[in-house]
C-alpha cells in the first residue's frame, strides 16, 4: 500500500510539471508574438513619418511629383490613413491647377487651386501658394479680356481693307511689357499674324492706289513727281531733325527765333517724361515709323516735329487708338 501511494504521488508530480512547462512555452510564443508585432508596428510607424516629413520637404521645395511619391507611400504604409490621403489629393489637385494654367485653361485652373485652399488640415504652404495663383488667374483673366479687346478692333479694321488703323491699334498692344507672356500666347500669336497680313496688303496697294495728301488726290500717274516732292521734304525733314538732336547751344540765331515761334512742340519746350510713351524713351526708330505710318494715310507727316511724332504716340498709347487716329484727333 505504501509503495503504491508513492507511484501514485510520484505520477502526479509528473503530470503538474508538464502543466508548468506548456505554461512557460506558451508564454514565451507570446512574448515573442508581442515582441514582434510591437517591432512592426514602430518599423511602420517609423516609415510613415520619414514619408511624411520628407514628402512636406518636398513641397517646400516646389518638388511635387516627388511629393506626390512620398505621400503615396505613405497612404501604402498606414493603410487607411486619413493624413496622408489628404495631403496626397491636395497635392495632386494643386498640380492639376499649375497644368491648367500652363495650358491657358484657366478656369479649370481657378476651380482646383480654389479646392486646394479649401482643404482643411492639409498643406498650409499649398494653401498659401493656391491663393496666390488665384489672384495671378484673376489678373491674367483680365488682361486677356483687354487684349481680345483690342485683338477684335483691329482684326475688323483688318476685314474693312482699314489696314494702317488696324496695324496701329497692334502697335499699341505691342507696346505692353506683358503682351508677350505665356498666359497671352495665342492672342499675341494671332496679332503678329494679322500685322503680317495687313503690311502685305499695304506693301501690295502702295504702287497702285491714290496717294492722299493735305485732303486731296493725286493720280498715280503722277507718282513719280510726289516722290520727287516726299524725298525732297524728307531731306529736309531729315536735316532738322539732326539739328534737333543736338543740344541748344548748337542752334545759329535764326533757328532759335525759328523754335521761339513754332506754335506745336518741340524737344527744347518739354520734360524729359513728356517724351516718353508708357515710361520708355521713344526711339529715332519708333518716329520713323510712325511718320512712314501717317505718310501712309495721308497726313503731311513732314510738317510735325519729333515731339510733335511723340506727342501722337502717347495719344495712342493713353486713348488706345491707332496713330493714325491720335494724329487726326490732334491735328485737325
């Protein structure tokens, strides 16, 4: 009896000990599961913050495709990720509105920088950049309008065999520092192509039609005498246009009666800024245009001095009107 009391106790130590080491194996599985998992989890975490971080980095730098990667992993990294998501769609949509622009759409542009400002918690920066382009769009949107404007009046001055009043109205949009930007492109594109089409058909109707001076006809018949006559007044022209140039002391006597009694202007009775279209200088070249232009229509351009030429230029420049028409109004 007592050898089997011992067995008996002897089985059921065994039994207790095994209990104990499936209790410690279980709990070093959990362990190392926990272990583990906490590993991934702050390798993950540790992934969506570098992704994050370096993908606002790169918004900063004006990076935005490489933004848009960063932002992607991230959303990749943290599955679900409210964050990341938005930052990625802002940024898409804030590309979006800068090809818009590139692509002169700039409505389309408007709306997706209007949608990047209205997103909460996302890219400050982006929201401040977005703002900025909006007024950008407002002023370009603007300038286009005046442009067109202008565009249409002398492309119908064009289509009314007006082509010397239509060639000034494009002169006046030339002179516009911003004329030749990107966002005005195609309107700059089709008015260089109009000026081209109107000095051709000027070019072919120069030998031809009437040459109307002082108000009145001459045949072309009589070309040959006129143009005796015009190189005759444009020597002259020429010749006081050089003592112009040169400074008053140069002047003999009888040129500074001359001056003192010649009833328009000249360049000894004005400011530096009166001769000046849009704060720019007008060149020797510009007045020779302009009289070859006023030539052209008519206009007994060998009679006005330089400035009389300038003062026809800010004319047209100011009232937005061909010189041909600013010369008409102010010498009637």
């Amino acid at each position: 009896m007592v050898k089997h009391g011992i067995i008996k106790q002897s089985t059921n130590g065994g039994v207790i000990l095994k209990k104990w080491m499936w209790v410690l194996v279980a709990a070093v599985i959990a362990i190392g599961v926990g272990g583990y998992t906490y590993s991934k989890h702050r390798e993950q975490t540790n992934a969506y913050t570098t992704a994050m971080r370096y993908g606002k980095l790169a918004i900063q730098d004006k990076n935005y495709s490489q933004a848009e990667s960063f932002f992607s992993r991230a959303t990749r990294t943290k599955a679900n990720d409210p964050v990341a998501q938005r930052y990625l769609t802002q940024t898409q949509t804030y590309v979006d509105g800068a090809n818009a622009i590139k692509e002169r759409q700039f409505s389309q542009a408007k709306t997706s920088f209007t949608t990047v400002t209205k997103t909460k918690n996302g890219s400050d920066v982006l929201v401040k950049r977005a703002k900025t382009e909006l007024k950008l769009i407002k002023r370009v949107v603007k300038k286009r309008a005046t442009y067109q404007k202008e565009y249409k009046k002398a492309l119908e001055l064009n289509q009314t065999n007006e082509f010397t009043d239509s060639n000034g109205v494009l002169t006046v949009l030339f002179q516009s520092k911003t004329f030749s930007e990107s966002y005005y492109k195609d309107i700059y594109k089709a008015a260089k192509a109009l000026r081209k089409q109107n000095n051709a058909a000027l070019k072919s109707l120069t030998s031809s039609t009437p040459v109307v001076n002082n108000g009145s006809s001459q045949s072309s018949s009589s070309s040959e005498s006129s143009s005796s006559t015009a190189a005759s007044a444009s020597s002259s022209s020429s010749t006081a246009t050089s003592k112009a140039d040169s400074s008053t002391s140069g002047l003999t006597s009888s040129e500074k009666k001359a001056a003192n009694n010649y009833s328009g202007s000249n360049e000894y009775t004005v400011t530096n800024s009166q001769q000046q279209v849009n704060g720019s200088s007008v060149t020797s070249n510009q007045i020779k245009a302009t009289r070859s232009e006023l030539k052209e229509a008519g206009i007994d351009a060998d009679a006005l001095s330089d400035q009389d030429v300038r003062t026809v230029l800010q004319t047209a420049a100011s009232d937005h009107i061909s010189p041909v028409q600013a010369a008409k109004k102010l010498f009637k």
